[in-house]
C-alpha cells in the first residue's frame, strides 16, 4: 500500500511539473484509475484532452485511444505509457482490408466505432461510440450502411436501426467470451439482480440483459435502478468505480473471464517511468511512448469524428 502510495505521490508531483493530464480509461487497473485526473470511455477522454489547458496528455488506455487523443489535440503530447496495449478488435480490420470492402460496396457511407485505428478512421465516413451508434447509423444519408468492425456491436445496432446494414466480422474478444450459461447461471444465483451488459457482447448475452449500456451509461444505470444486486456483462476494471459510486449495492461480474490483458498492461510504475522519460535525451532505439498520427490521416480521421459530433443527440 506504500508503495503504492509513493508511486501516486511521485507521479502526481511530475504531472503538476509538466503540465500533463492523465486519464485512464475505465477498464484500468484500480490504482491507475485512482492516480488519474480523469476516468471514463476512449472518445469521452479524448474530448476531455481537447478542452485542457494541459500540455502533456498521459493516456492509459490502448493504442487506438492515444491516436485519437493526438487526432483531436495535434498540437498536444500524448503518452501512451505502454506502447504494446493494443485492442486485439482494432487490429481485426487494416485499412487495406476496408479499402477492398469500400471496392465491394461503391457509394455505401462507412460507420467506424472508435476502437479502430487511425488509418481507419481516416477511410470512414463517420465514427460512432457504442452509446451513439444507432443514432449514428440512423443519421447517415443512405438506406445501406457498412459497419466495422463489431460484428456484435452491429448486430445489437441492427435491431433498431432504419437502415440496411452490412459489417466486419470482427469483435472484442473478452466480451466475446462472456457466454449465455453464465449469465443464466449468475441469474438464477442471485434472483433479485439485474444484469447490464456491454452491446460488444453476444447476441444470446444481449437477449438476457435487463439494460444494455457502454460503459459510461452503465454507471449511470447502476445508480438509477432500485435493484441492489447488479451483474455485470463488461471488462471487469469498471468495478472500482462502480462500487465507490454505489456503496450500497452488491455487483457480481457475470464470468471471470471479463478481464482484458490488453487494460491491465499499464502500471503505476509505467506511467512514472513515462513522465520521467521526457527528459531523457532522445537515443537510438529509446522510444518516449509519444504517440502522434501523421497529418495526412490525422485530418480525415478527425473530419469522420466530426460528424459523428455534430449528430444530434437523442
């Protein structure tokens, strides 16, 4: 706990040194999430990075989130403390894979969900979270729609959406592994619960929820209903928060399974050897973990989150 302590004290000091903000997403570690400025989903915090007077950006998250806080903050130094945290989703779909996809669909608008690359996004027409994306898809000027790289995500979107829709057949491989009997196994366990999942998860999960929510809506859910047991169909770092904002209530992760490697990567002591990296002289093969996305897809990627931006919301 000490040590813990200390690190939190030392990289608290370097931050107000260097006018760097933190964030972390909400599936980081506790410690991380504790330590940082602020916590929430990928393009929330992104955001949250445009509109600080910070001039260093510390992200802990994966790479796809980095990028995007360099595509809205080019003018900003975006950190990535491990630049091996990847999204195994985000990698599932290259840009040369959605340029033969665009080949194949002439004239039909491309949804990208934020967890894709830049280089991606830059060949989208428009981005979408997981809270927005059937608003999203609906405002889309077409009655056929191409979605990537969810396959979950777009078929949950399929539902409701007033459009026909085609997509990648890619997905998030810890939702991808909570599955149907466990969920049913957790309901019959604890009667009175409600189950919230993640609309990355499987259409048989999906069937089963109560509520289903991205993660920030989630934590809106859990304060509003009544019910005092909730299991939860998401990566398992959403806990902390959920249990320091809902003293009161009990939370059960619906599989042991929901723990993304990838969100565990960064470590306390990651983020100060990062901060403390910045005044190291650049040598050969040392790498700062800066993370910046090349002008030239910077700007289309930044225009495909524009227009999701300036969809109303409902």
């Amino acid at each position: 706990m000490k040590q813990t302590q200390d690190l939190q004290k030392q990289i608290r000091a370097l931050l107000k040194q260097k006018n760097a903000l933190m964030l972390a997403h909400n599936y980081q570690r506790d410690e991380v999430q504790e330590t940082a400025d602020i916590c929430g989903d990928s393009l929330a915090l992104s955001q949250a990075a445009a509109k600080s007077d910070a001039e260093v950006i510390v992200f802990c998250g994966v790479h796809f989130m980095a990028e995007s806080a360099s595509i809205l903050c080019p003018d900003k130094t975006v950190i990535l403390p491990r630049l091996d945290a990847g999204c195994p989703m985000a990698d599932m779909i290259t840009a040369e894979d959605l340029r033969k996809e665009k080949e194949r669909r002439p004239g039909v608008p491309v949804v990208a969900y934020v967890n894709t690359t830049a280089e991606v996004k830059a060949l989208s027409d428009i981005c979408c979270t997981s809270a927005n994306a059937v608003t999203v898809v609906n405002s889309v000027q077409s009655e056929k729609v191409y979605m990537i790289p969810d396959r979950n995500l777009s078929m949950y979107v399929a539902r409701t959406a007033k459009k026909k829709m085609e997509w990648w057949d890619g997905f998030c491989p810890t939702h991808e592994k909570l599955k149907a009997a466990e969920v049913l196994k957790a309901k019959e366990k604890y009667p009175d619960a409600v189950f919230v999942c993640h609309p990355e998860c499987r259409p048989e999960v999906i069937d089963l929820a109560d509520a289903v929510r991205s993660t920030s809506g989630m934590y809106v859910f859990t304060k509003e209903t009544k019910a005092k047991t909730i299991i939860v169909g998401t990566e398992m770092g959403i806990l902390y928060r959920l249990k320091k904002e809902n003293p009161e209530k009990t939370f059960i992760l619906a599989s042991k399974s929901l723990i993304c490697p990838n969100m565990k990567l960064i470590t306390l002591e990651d983020v100060l050897e990062a901060l403390q990296g910045m005044d190291r002289p650049v040598l050969k093969g040392f790498n700062s973990g800066i993370v910046k996305v090349p002008e030239d897809i910077r700007i289309p990627a930044k225009k495909a989150l524009d227009r999701m931006l300036e969809v109303p919301r409902d």
